[in-house]
C-alpha cells in the first residue's frame, strides 16, 4: 500500500510570501518567506510529522495545505478514486467545497477552536450541515457514534453540552470528531497535544493513531516536540526558516540526523534522566525571521560545521541553499557537507 | 548543623469562589536546604504555582489559609507583617513568573526596569552603583551588556527569559523559584536557559524551586523532585529515585505516558480519565479514581505522607515494590 | 472496537426540546450573575413599575376612569374652572393647561416610550451586527465604506441632524424610531461590533467552519453574529435610553407629529407659558421631567449590570 509512486498527497515548490511593512498607499518590497519552495509527498495511509522551532513556517504549511491561505507559488496535488492526481491549488467554488470533505484540519488550541456558543452536536455536525450530507436524524445518528468512537462515552451526556462544560482532553476529543465526521483521508494536526497534559495527551495521541489505522488516514502531525512525532508519524520532515531541511523515516532521522539543524534540535531535547549529562548542542546565535533571505544556506549564520573553515565554509557561502537531496535510503537532507 | 532554608509544614490552602472552596494545596510538607535545587512536577492546576504564591505571599484575595506554616530560617512567613513581607520579598525569596518574559513593560528599558525593581526592594542605589550591579547581572545571565539600553522588542524570547530571570537575581536572594520558566520556549532556546540557570544556581549556591509539567525538564535542573496530584504532593524523593524507582502510581503512570526520543520505542500507557475537578475533590486518595491499584481504604481514607525508605517520602496505601 | 449500535445513540428527545431545555439553563444561570449587582435589579424594578403602568392605563379607562375626563388626548373636566390645576383626589397629578389629566397622559405616554426605545434599539442592532460582522470578514472596501459612514455618522451632532430632519419630515413615534434606529446602526454602534467581530475572526473554529466547506454567510451568521449577541443585548439598553432621551428633546422642541408623550408633555407647559414660572406648577413638569430620567437611568442600570453578565472580566469571582 505504501509504494512510493502511490502518494495520497503531493506537494510541489510550495511557497507562501507575505508582504512586510506594506500599507494603503505603499507595496511592500520586502516578504517573509514563511514557506520557501518546499516538496514533499506522503504515501497513502502514512503520517508525517512536520517540526521545528516556532515561526518556521509549520502552521503555514498546513494552511496551505487545507487551502485556508493561497500559495504564493507552487503546486499541491491531491490523489484522486482513480489514482490520478489532481492540483488543489487551482480549486474554485463547488470543487474547493466538495474538496473539503477530503482534507481536514484539527488546531491547536482546544479553548479557542470550539465556537462557544454551539453544543458538541452542533459543533461536529457543522461540516455535515454545510456539505448538505444526511437528514437531522441520520446527523444525529453519525455525530453520535463518532463521539463514542473518540471517546466520549456515553454520547447522549455529551451532545448537548457546551465547550466549556469540557475539559482541554474532552475538548480535543470533540475537535478530532469533527475533523473526522466527514471521513476525510488526510488531516493537519497542527500541535492537536501540545495545550495538554502529559496524563491527558498520550491518551489524544494514542486515540489518533488508532483512528488513522481503522479509518485508513494520514495525517500531517505539525508539532515542534520531537519526541511527540516520534510516536505519531511514519516519516519525520524537519523544518527551519521556510525550509524543508531534512526529511526521512522518523526513526531513522532520530537516531542518525545528518543536517546539522536537526542534529542541534534533537540534541537540545531534555533527557529524562538525571545521571545523564546531555552535551550542548552544536549551534549558535539564534533564529530570526525569513525577510528577504540571503541566497545562501538558511542555517549558514547559525551552522558550526560551515563555521569550521574559517571566515565560513566557502561552499556554504558561495552557493544558493542547498537543494534537498537523498542521501540514501530516502533520507533526504539539505546540506552540502553531509 | 542546621542547614534548612525551608520548611513547607502541612500547608493547606483553599480558594473561595462562588461554587465553593477549591481546595488547592493540601497539606504539603517538605523541606529545603541551603544550595538544593528541588523540582516541582505536576500537571496544570495540581496547585504548583499556588505554592509558589504562597511562599510569597502572593496569593490572590480569595485566597485562604487553613493549616499549616513556611518557615523560612525558622520564621514563619505566614505570620510575617506587612513591613517584614516586603523585606522578604526579591531580597530573600525571588521568582520568575509563568510567562514572565511578557511581563517586562514595552515601554522602559530592559536595564532600567531591573534598576527600579532593585530600587524597590533594596532601597536607593547611586546611579552608578546600580548600573554596575546591573552589568554584572547581564553578565550573569549570558546577555552582553551592550542590551542594557535597550527595549524589550529588541530581545528574543530566550534574551527576554534571561533579562527577568536577572531581574530575578538583583537583590542576591538565598532561594528563586523559576515557575515554567521555558515552557513559552523552544527547545534550543530552553536547552540555553536551563544551562544559565543551572550554572548559576552552583556558581551562587542558590537554593532553588523548579517548576514545571515537563518531568526531563526538572530531571536535568533539580536534585530532588516533589510529584504533585489535585493539590497534594504524592511523591518526594532525589532524582534518580523518582526516575528509576518510582513508588507511587502516578508517578510511574507519568513515567510510562512520557514520550522521549531516546531508548527504544514503547508503546505509551495512557492513564485513564482526567484529574479531578478541585472543587468537588474525590474522598480518600484523590488518585483512586484513575489509579490500577486502588483497593478499599483509598477511596475512604487520605494515605499519609510517609517515609518508604530514607529520603524517599510517599503518599499511598499500596505503593509500588522498589525495584532491585 | 465496538461496532454493535449502543442503544445510548439514539435520541429519544426531540431537538427542539433539548435546544429549549438549554436555553433556559443559560438563562438561569445568566439571570444568577445579573442578579447579583444590585443596580440592575434596581434599574429592572423601575422598568417594571413603568410597564405595569402602561398596562393598566387601558384598564383604568375601561373600568373607573370616565373617558370624557381622563382621555389624554381630549379629556376634560368640567368640575374644574381653572386649568391648569395641582393634584386633588380626582387628578393625583393634577391637570394641564387644557384641562387633561396628567397622570393619564404620563400612563398612556409610557407604551410609547417603551416601543419607540425597543424599536430603535432592535433597529440600531440588527444593523450594527449585521454590518459590523460583514466589515470584520470582508474587510477590504466593505470595510471602508462603512467604516467611512460611520466616521461621517459620529461626526455629524445626532440631535442637530434630527432637528434639521425634523424640518423636512414631520416624524411620528415610528419613524422616529426607524430614523434613530439607521442613525445609530450606522454609526457608533458599528464600530464597537466590528472591533468585536475582529477579535472572533481569528478564532481558530472560524478557520475549522472554512475548511468545513461553510460560504460567507454561514460563518457571518452561524458563528460571528451570534458571538455578537452579548453584546448586541448590552447595546440595546444604552440604545433605549437614547431613543427616549432624543424624542424628549425634539418633542421639546416642538419637531414631533406626536399627539402626547413625556416630551410633549413638557413641550405643553412651556408652550402654554408655564414654564420656569412659579413653583407652584410643579406637577406640570415634574412627573414627566421624573420619568424620562427613572427610565433612561433604569435601562443604563440594567446595561452596566448585562455587562458585569457578557464581560467575566468585570464579574466577582
Ligand atoms: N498572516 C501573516 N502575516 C505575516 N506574517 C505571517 C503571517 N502568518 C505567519 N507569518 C510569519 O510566517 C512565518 C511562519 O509562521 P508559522 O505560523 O507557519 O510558524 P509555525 O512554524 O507554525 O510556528 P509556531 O510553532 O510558533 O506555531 C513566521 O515568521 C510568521 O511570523
Ligand atoms: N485565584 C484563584 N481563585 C480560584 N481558584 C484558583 C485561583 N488560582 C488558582 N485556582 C485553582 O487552584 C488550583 C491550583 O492552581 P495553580 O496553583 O495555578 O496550579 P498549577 O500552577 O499547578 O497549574 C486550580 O484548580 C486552579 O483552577
Ligand atoms: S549547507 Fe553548509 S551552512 Fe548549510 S547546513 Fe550544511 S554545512 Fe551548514
Ligand atoms: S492510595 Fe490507593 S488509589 Fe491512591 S495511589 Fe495509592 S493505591 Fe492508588
Ligand atoms: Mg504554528
Ligand atoms: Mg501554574
């Protein structure tokens, strides 16, 4: 099932631009590359973990993903029934709407991404009511087998009560069911466990595996804990500054990192062990935003494998930012010293 | 020798609100020495930063104390008046707050607001004096003293934790109790602040009281840990007893639901149900609802906060069998 | 997992009854915070008090009150010589300068007041909600051009507007209404909808409702209206009491093709010579002069009280 050649979801060069400092009567000439030319793709039936430090372009990508914001540039091709894929980022009117049934999103932030003043019912029932799927009845019916699906045990107690009769576990329960009521085949989780509790969120975490494994999903888990994609994705892509910079199995990327970003990243983890002594990671300086970037490697200033030749690697330099490239295996990394 | 800082004695704490008494802190005892660093675990709302409030006699207004005391070098600051309170403030007892880095004022300059609160706390500094004081502190905590003119836009998060964590440090005080202090972080930035932190805690012999959710964070700052449930410690014990022989069920569940990247791929054990509202907390054992090893006596009776072995305090009827 | 159908699934309860049920519970526990500012009940008594007296003026003309005397607009009591006189068991409140009983008038003026303030407060809201709502999503040029009206609506002095209006149209009780009603709705009352509007946007459940497949107007008027509906109902009361304060104003000025309100009741004094005279007349501006304030004052009370409700920033723990 998961070939290579048979991707449920295909991205393309993808970027998203965002104007800085523009007003009414200026355009601005500067852009954050929030999303910088990125490609990937994911198999049918696997999950890919998206990480990276705060403000690398995670949330963005999988907006563009679900087709919240539109690509400055770039393609996202979508497997269709007869295996042919189609490009989402040209979709208009009934086809975006009839494409949103395949492709959902759950957030972050379960106190704020369950509209306050609608029951559960009412909140995951709402893609039904607006895709015009089912009677009152039939709704009624599939809202509540979905509820108990996720957890949410007994339904009845549960349909007619209001967000904040929930707790932040419960919440998220009921974000994941609406996410799934209109049984899509690919889902944006972006950070659905970081608001949690250790206690509450292995529970979340585990219910999404067992829900992409019976209900045949993938899901692209955005997350900035990597020990969190470990447990939730197949594959593992590393992110830094718009930038695709590594991308392999998790658990190989794990334990051999070849980009020196996320080799940094994995070794900034705390070790859940008091006799061990966790060595600094290699890196310096800190992030900063993508305005305008430099053509060079996004992780020149900070690298220290360029900074061992000195006055800097002058590949590193010279070049333009290293293409994503497999090196081995299909572990693919953006570096020229690997 | 007597070499005890603080001495936490059965502190129980409620808060009133229109539902009721929350019951927030309930009799949590435990001491800590000159120079200790101590980890307070627990998830959000188990009373943590309760705790920490109270050792500063911070708490809000609905905030009532029901038993206990905090001794601080044998003096009691629960009974301490107003005058004393504000002596022991930041020059004995400081803090860095849950999302302090927002906190500093957009409008002052980062090296004039560690100024004033030094100014507060210990009275007037001649100017040149308290500049100096304050380039040492930058110096302390790893940010170049070039930043000291400046505002708070200017600093990155990290910069912006380390600037309150100086501020923190102005007035020399014998404990800092850091509540979340990396939780706003990324990991690479957090990996910097614990490494300052650390480092200064042993180059000043501080004593000081971690806070956190995240059990690795506290594994590699604090010495002991104190395990935290629905307003009652459970667990207390050094480190490496906690990590390697937990003894109470929740700690071993909060061990075994604890994702890591390191050692080989487990499946994580899910604890079942959710922490109790504090409200309406459980009789007995606050524990039992969620807990696989709960018989009889735990739903009708609090387990006392006992010795199991030397230096190794437990909350449970039935704890778990220390491993070989 | 579990595939046999838990009987649990099945609803036995009509929606409709449920929806109801809930409704009535927020309404219990949102009547629990009100109650406990006492200004509201205070501002909630004196409303009352008003209304009852609305409703029993057509009681009291069909039962003891005889029509010839105690009809507000043309009664007359022949027993009395001079008009305007001071109260005396027959006329509590006395009578005007033509003779007409004032506590008739004050009662029957009260129903007036009432639909003229709820009218224009429906009005100014319906408006306001709907377009502040749309500005905040659409952004762009909706936003402007309302944005610029409303701009254009605060600037221009509100009672001045309606006076030169006024010269125009000769405005009744509803299109009184109607015309503070648009006033307001454009103007003010928009911009405190769309800066709210603004902050329910970027909630994350709208993004969930676009990726659901919602058009515009489900997420205007599925999730952003009704968020707006706390507010919407805090607005009103500062609307009614505006709408009651402004028809008092132009009635005394004489600008309303209204036969008898508070207003105008004032408006007759003056008219007649009466006013600032002596003492003595008291009861011809006293009554109404007293009731335009109670209810103005009652209708503020019981908005700083909604607020203390939709603010939980404002509430006492
Ligand atoms: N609407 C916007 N306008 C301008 N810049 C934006 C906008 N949204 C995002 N950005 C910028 O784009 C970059 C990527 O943002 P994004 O939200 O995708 O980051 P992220 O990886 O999800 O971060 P986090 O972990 O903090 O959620 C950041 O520099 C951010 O400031
Ligand atoms: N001012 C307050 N009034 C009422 N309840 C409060 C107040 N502050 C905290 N609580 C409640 O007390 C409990 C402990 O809170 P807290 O000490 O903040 O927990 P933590 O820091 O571990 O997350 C929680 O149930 C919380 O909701
Ligand atoms: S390409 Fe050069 S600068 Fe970029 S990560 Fe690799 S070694 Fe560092
Ligand atoms: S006292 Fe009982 S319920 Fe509580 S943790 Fe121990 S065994 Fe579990
Ligand atoms: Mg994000
Ligand atoms: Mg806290």
């Amino acid at each position: 099932m998961n070939t290579p050649d048979s991707p449920l979801i295909k991205v393309e060069n993808l970027s998203l631009y965002f104007p800085v400092g523009s007003s009414f009567f200026q355009r601005s000439k500067s852009h954050i590359h929030a999303v910088d030319e990125i490609s990937f793709s994911i198999p049918l039936g696997r999950s890919l973990a998206l990480v990276g430090e705060s403000g690398c372009g995670k949330t963005s990508t999988g907006k563009l993903l679900t087709r919240l914001v539109d690509p400055t540039g770039g393609h996202i091709y979508l497997r269709g029934k007869d295996g042919s894929l189609a490009d989402l980022a040209a979709l208009k009117g009934d086809e975006l709407k009839r494409f949103r049934r395949r492709v959902q999103m759950i957030f972050q932030d379960p106190y704020e991404s369950l509209n306050p003043r609608l029951t559960i019912f009412d909140t995951v029932a709402e893609p039904l009511l607006v895709q015009g799927l089912g009677s009152l009845g039939e709704r009624e019916e599939m809202v509540a087998r979905l509820l108990e699906q996720v957890g949410l045990t007994p339904a009845s107690s549960f349909l007619f009560r209001f967000p904040h009769e929930l707790s932040g576990g419960q919440r998220q329960r009921v974000a994941i069911a609406r996410a799934l009521v209109v049984r899509p085949d690919f889902v944006v989780a972006d950070e659905p466990t970081s608001m949690l509790d250790v206690s509450i969120r292995t529970g979340v975490m585990n219910l999404m595996m067992e829900l992409a494994d019976q209900l045949g999903l993938s899901y692209l888990y955005i997350t900035h804990d990597l020990a969190v994609a470990r447990y939730t994705s197949h594959e593992l892509a590393v992110m830094y500054m718009g930038k695709i910079v590594e991308h392999g199995e998790t658990e190989e990327v794990l334990a051999n990192p070849l980009h020196p970003y996320t080799q940094a990243l994995i070794s900034a983890v705390p070790a859940p062990d008091p006799a061990y002594q966790r060595p600094a990671p290699a890196i310096r300086g800190g992030i900063s935003k993508p305005i305008d970037p430099a053509p060079r490697c996004r992780f020149y200033e900070r690298c220290l494998r360029a900074a061992q030749t000195a006055g800097g690697d002058p590949v590193c330099r010279e070049n333009d930012h290293p293409r994503l490239e497999d090196k081995g295996g299909g572990h693919f990394a953006a570096c020229y010293k690997v | 020798m007597n070499n005890t800082l603080l001495a936490l004695k059965d502190l129980t704490v409620e808060y009133k609100t229109r539902k009721g008494y929350v019951s927030a802190i309930d009799g949590v005892s435990f001491d800590l020495q000159y120079g200790e660093s101590m980890g307070l675990v627990g998830e959000s709302g188990c009373g943590k930063t309760s705790i920490a409030m109270s050792l500063l006699r911070l708490m809000p207004e609905n905030a009532i104390v029901r038993r206990g005391e905090i001794l601080l070098d044998g003096q009691n600051i629960l009974q301490m008046d107003e005058r004393q309170v504000r002596e022991m403030r930041w020059a004995r007892i400081s803090m860095v707050f849950q999302a302090a880095m927002n906190a500093l004022n957009p409008v002052y300059r980062v090296g004039d607001q560690i100024t004033e609160a030094m100014h507060q706390h210990r009275g007037d500094l001649p100017p040149l004096q308290a500049r100096a004081r304050v380039e040492e502190l930058f110096q302390l905590v790893g940010i170049d003293a070039k930043m000291i003119d400046r505002y708070p836009h200017e600093f990155s998060g990290g910069m912006r934790q380390r600037a309150v964590i100086a501020m923190a440090l102005a007035c020399s005080p014998s404990l800092i109790i850091a509540d979340e202090p990396t939780t706003a972080l990324d990991v690479i930035v957090q990996d910097q602040v614990l490494r300052e932190l650390r480092r200064i805690q042993a180059q000043l012999n501080m004593s000081m009281i971690y806070i956190s959710h995240d059990i690795a964070v506290i594994a590699e700052v604090a010495k002991k840990i104190g395990v935290m449930y629905a307003g009652r410690m459970v667990e207390l014990a050094a480190s490496g007893d906690i990590f390697h022989t937990p003894r109470h069920p929740y700690t071993a569940a909060l061990m075994s639901a604890f994702p890591s990247i390191k050692g080989p791929k487990t499946r994580l054990v899910a604890l079942p149900g959710e922490p109790p509202d504090l409200l309406y907390p459980p009789q007995g054992c606050r524990f039992h609802p969620r807990c696989s090893r709960a018989s009889e006596i735990c739903q009708k009776q609090t387990p006392p906060f006992e010795t199991i072995q030397p230096n190794h305090w437990v909350a449970c009827w039935n704890p778990l069998e220390a491993r070989a | 997992m579990n595939t046999s159908l838990n009987p649990s699934l099945r609803l036995y309860e009509p929606l409709w009854r449920i929806r109801l049920r809930n409704t009535w519970k927020s309404l219990q526990d949102n009547w629990v915070l009100f109650a406990e500012n006492k200004i509201g009940l205070v501002g909630l008594a004196i409303i009352l008090f008003y209304a009852l007296l609305a409703a029993l003026h057509p009681i009291l003309i069909a039962t003891v009150w005889d029509e010839k005397i105690y009809d507000p607009f043309i009664g007359n009591d022949p027993r009395i010589y001079n008009h305007p006189s001071p109260p005396s068991q027959d006329h509590l409140l006395g009578t005007d300068p033509m003779g007409r009983d004032i506590l008739s008038q004050l009662m029957y003026s009260t129903r007036n007041e009432f639909v003229l303030g709820f009218l224009a407060a429906a009005i100014t809201v319906t408006i306001a909600t709907s377009i502040g709502a749309m500005a905040a999503y659409f952004g762009k040029w909706v936003d402007t051009i309302f944005m610029r009206i409303a701009d254009l609506m605060n600037i221009l002095p509100f009672i001045a507007l309606l006076v030169v209006l006024s010269a125009f149209v000769r405005m009744n009780m509803w299109t009184l209404a109607l015309v503070i009603g648009v006033l307001s709705g454009f103007g003010g009352a928009t911009i405190i909808f769309k800066a709210q509007a603004l902050t329910i946007m970027v909630k994350p459940y709208i993004e969930a409702a676009r990726i659901a497949g919602g058009s515009h107007w489900h997420i205007i008027f599925y999730h952003i209206v009704p968020n707006l509906m706390p507010l919407a109902f805090l607005n009103m009361m500062f609307t009614v009491t505006g709408a009651i304060f402004t028809e008092a104003a132009l009635s005394f000025f004489g600008l309303l093709n209204i036969r008898v309100s508070w207003g105008i009741m004032i408006y007759t004094t003056q008219a007649a010579g009466y006013m600032l005279r002596s003492i003595e007349y008291w009861y011809l501006i006293f009554p109404a002069g007293l009731s335009i304030t109670l209810l103005c004052t009652a209708f503020y009370l019981i908005g700083r009280a909604m607020d203390s409700v939709v603010n939980p920033r404002l509430r006492r723990r």
